[in-house]
C-alpha cells in the first residue's frame, strides 16, 4: 500500500511539473523563428495608454503624495 502512495504522489509530481510546459505552445515552430529573424526580436503586444495611482514622500515631515500618472 506504502508503494502505490508513493507512486501516485511521484505521478502527480510528475504531472505538476510538465503539465504547464504542455500548455505554453509549441515554441520551436519556423513562424517564431522567421519572425525573430525578420524583426531581430520577438514581437511583444502593445498596452494602450492607462492611468495608474502613483505616491511618493513629499516635504520636511515625510507623508504620502498621491497622483494620477499615465503609464504607456
């Protein structure tokens, strides 16, 4: 019995650790490769334009300053 636990917990180690590299894609198709050749790098999706809350320490007596900043 001590056997099949062991086996059963090494089969879900095994699954855990190669399951996600199933699921990132195929990485080694020629449309990466020639596309890397032609731009020199991989291609990365542009984010629009957005705000986000920044703060930082102002003045003598240190207290948080807030603002809104836009983040490309």
């Amino acid at each position: 019995m001590k056997r099949v636990f062991i086996a059963a917990a090494a089969a879900a180690l095994g699954t855990a650790i190669y399951l996600p590299a199933a699921f990132a894609g195929d990485t080694g198709s020629s449309a990466v490769a020639t596309e890397v050749a032609v731009s020199g790098a991989m291609a990365v999706p542009s984010q629009a334009p957005r705000y986000e809350w920044q703060y930082h320490y102002v003045g003598h007596h240190p207290r948080y300053e807030g603002y809104w900043a836009l983040v490309r």
